[in-house]
C-alpha cells in the first residue's frame, strides 16, 4: 500500500528518471501542501519549510547509507565515503569542519581571483572568433576542473585527469554503483596519488597556498591526520569539480532565456557575485538536499518517523511565490538567499570558491558572447539529484 | 570585544557556533543565541567564526 494515501499530500514518483523537479506536477504539489510524499519519504517544497527542516537538529545529512543500500559495504570506497566530512556529525563532524573552515575563507580565495579572470579569458578566447561553442567541453568542464588545480597547486594542463577521475568517482552516486565499483576505486587510488604527493610536498615545503592552509591547519593542539588530510583533498577535487561545471551550464541555459539580463551583466560586470545568487536560485545544480530523520518527530502537525529521508526541494523553495512573488530573473532584485549551497552544520564548504570563481567568469562569458542563443538542445542529466547539461551547444554574435 | 550579528541575514547556519562554541550556540529551536561581549581570549575563534558565516553576518568591535 502506497504512504499516499494517508493523508492527502500529493505523491511525487522522485525515482522515475523522467521525473522533473521544474515540472508543473511540483509546482501544482507547491500549491496544494508543503510537503508531498515520494517513493523514499517525504520531499519539502516551500520556501520557509526548506529553511528550517535544513537545519533541523532532528535530521542528519541524508547520503549515509548510500553505498549499504547499493551493497557496497567495505573496501576503498566504502570507507572514503564514510570519512566524508558530509557523512559525519556531531563534534566528530564539527571537528573536521572547525580545521578545514580556514583554508576556504574568503580571504585566501580573494588572492585567486586574477588567476580566474585569466583562466575564463583563455578558454573564451579558444571559441570566440567561431561564434559558437560546446559550452560543456569548451568552457564548463576545462574551467571547473583548472580552478582546483589553481587550488591545489597543481599544473593546470592536467586537468583532463582531474575531469576523468572525478567523473568516473561520480558513477558511485549512480544505481550501478556495484558493478562499477572497480573503475570507481581505481579512480580513487589515482586521486589519493595526487593527493599523497601534495601533502608530502607541503610538509616539506609549506608555501602561501590552500594545499598548506590544510596541512598546517591546527586547533590547540589538534591537526588534520594524514588520512584525512587525503580523504578531504579527494573529496574537494571530486565535489568541486562536478558541481562546478554544471552550475555554470545551467547559469548560460538561463541567461539564453533572459537576453535584457545577459545585456545588463555584461554592462555592468559588478553584477557578476549578483548573477550567481540569482541563477542559484532558480537554476540550481543540487535540486534537492538530502537529510534523514534521526528520531521520530513532529513538525508542523506532520509526524515524520525516525528514518525517513527528507528531500529538501532548493528549486522548488527558490521560486516559491510566497517568498518571491511572480517567476521572475532579476539580477537587480533584493532576494531572500537560497538553498543551493545547501545549510546548516553541512553548508557547502566550498562556497566561497564557488561563488568567487562563477562570479568572474559570467561577466566575461556576458561581455564575450552578446547575443546568446541556444544552437541546438544539448543533452540534460535527469532533473532531479544533481542536474546539468552533458552537452550544451550556444551560438552568439561574433565582436 | 565585542560581537554584533545581523539577524536580517542570520540564517541560522550555525557555522559560528562549530568554530566557537564558546561565544556562538544553536539552541533546540534551531536558532542562534551569541554573548554580545567575549574575553580577548577568544579573539581567534570569534574572528575565524565571522570568517566562516555563509552570509557574512557577523561584526567584531574592539573594546
């Protein structure tokens, strides 16, 4: 018997791949309740509910159990997964994050942003003369994947390995995960490689960089293990770069929509930190962020059993007309934040990487591509989870 | 030193309270209480606690 019909929320099928969280069925689900049950618990669809329930001290981050429900119970890749900072909690949790917070500030970031600016004019200038680009292959993923070799101190030309393992890694939040899992911990060995030669360098050679920021990193008399020292620099090469990428082929699929904004950025390239907030908002990579109900609780007359897991819709929340009115993309506008960073004790610990290095590169794209237009429809990965464009052709008029 | 957070912004992310527990807390209710005045003594973790604020809400005062 199907949970839906216990009471009279909307039923939303979230594990059918053609499911699509920007669907009118969501909106419609929106209207009706504020929250809908789904084949794994409940998903939350309004702004202020999103809010709270991310921060919720009776919910934990949600993706646990991932690789046990897959049948993947020990071996390499069970057990990063299992050291993730994301999958730890409490002071366990709070531990890792007060040691890793410092090599993330604003501060050490701001220093990058001339070497993001460069790096966008580069890859601009590989398409500008064609008028038409693969925005993915051409820009999204040579960017993404550079500036965490500009992180690491890496040399920049060996991206494609950086691209190639994290995408092979990513098959693990895949249902196929078993049968792929020796590509996966092969990918991962290549990655702790790297990650074992940084370390070992920046003990022995400390320099003004992020990679040092970590292995110095101490809180009295505690420091980051080495262990976890390169199960975090994995996780940062894998998490930065997937998400990364595909926030920036969502932020061009929304300004093709949106030709006066576009215009306007490119006119007033100060609108670039104003243009990510925005485009996040509406248009954001991570459509749900997942949490699971450490005990039975009430909340707003809902009783959400122990266990459950709760999809937190960002999307659905970042266009909510309780909070913002009319659908509508206004670089100019006052807006209430949004959840694609995700929130609470979990925040996305990139962010401000994030928000620096898609805020440089907008503009650029803006002032380099007048006239954005689609040159054909690309190819999507399903709207729900983590979404973005595999391929995303675009045609501008040439300077 | 003392310690002002914009509650306008505030979104309750408690990232303050993870790198200083001693000045920054969540309560049951999901939302942040602070001590407006901390000892000198803190003044390493209440700076890395600003830093930290996904919304930058957070401003110290010396004195």
């Amino acid at each position: 018997m199907s949970t839906a019909t216990i009471d009279s929320a909307p039923f939303l099928d979230v594990a059918d791949p053609s499911f699509s969280i920007t669907s009118d069925v969501v909106k419609q689900a929106r209207e009706q309740s504020w929250y809908a049950r789904t084949p794994y618990g409940l998903a939350i669809l309004r702004y202020d509910e999103v809010s709270r329930l991310l921060k919720h001290p009776k919910l934990r981050q949600g993706s646990l159990s991932w690789p046990a429900h897959n049948g993947v119970t020990e071996g390499p890749f069970a057990d990063w997964f299992a050291s993730w900072i994301l999958n730890k909690e409490g002071e366990e949790h709070h531990r890792l994050r007060r040691l890793m917070n410092p090599a993330f500030s604003k501060k050490l970031i701001s220093g990058l942003v001339p070497r993001f600016q460069a790096l966008a004019s580069e890859l601009i200038d590989g398409f500008a003369d064609r008028g038409r680009c693969e925005f993915v292959s051409e820009f999204a993923e040579p960017y993404a994947a550079r500036v965490i070799a500009i992180m690491l101190g890496l040399p920049e030309e060996e991206w494609p390995i950086i691209a190639r393992e994290s995408a092979t890694i990513g098959l693990a939040l895949g249902v196929t995960i078993k049968q792929d899992l020796p590509k996966i911990e092969a990918a991962l060995q290549r990655l702790y490689d790297y990650a074992d030669g940084l370390i070992e360098d920046r003990r022995e050679n400390p320099r003004e960089d992020f990679v040092t920021a970590l292995v110095t990193a101490h809180r009295d008399k505690d420091s980051l293990s080495f262990q976890e020292l390169r199960d975090g620099l994995v996780l940062l090469i894998f998490g930065g770069f997937d998400t990364t990428r595909n926030q920036l082929g969502l932020a061009m699929r929304t300004f093709v929509d949106h030709p006066d904004q576009w215009r306007l950025l490119a006119a007033r390239p100060e609108l670039g930190g104003a243009a990510v907030e925005e485009v996040m908002r509406v248009n954001p990579t991570v459509r749900w962020v997942t949490r699971e109900a450490l005990e039975t609780f009430e909340y707003q007359g809902l009783t959400i059993e122990g266990g459950t897991t709760v999809h937190l819709f960002s999307e659905s929340a970042g266009t909510d007309p309780r909070v913002f009115g009319e659908p509508s993309f206004d670089l100019t506008a006052e807006r209430m934040p949004h959840f694609g960073f995700g929130g609470g004790a979990h925040h996305c610990l990139g962010h401000f990487v994030a928000r620096s290095d898609m805020s440089e590169a907008l503009p650029l794209l803006a002032e380099r591509m007048p006239g954005l237009r689609l040159d054909g429809e690309g190819t999507w990965l399903p709207d729900s989870g983590n979404t973005g464009p595999i391929t995303l052709p675009l045609a501008f008029d040439r300077d | 030193m003392q310690i002002t957070v914009d509650m306008k912004r505030c979104q309750d992310h408690g990232q303050c309270a993870i790198a200083a527990p001693d000045v920054f807390r969540i309560n049951d209710e999901g939302r942040l209480e602070y001590e407006p005045t901390a000892d000198e003594s803190l003044r390493d973790e209440v700076e890395e606690a600003a830093d930290v604020c996904p919304v930058q809400a957070i401003a110290l005062l010396d004195g």
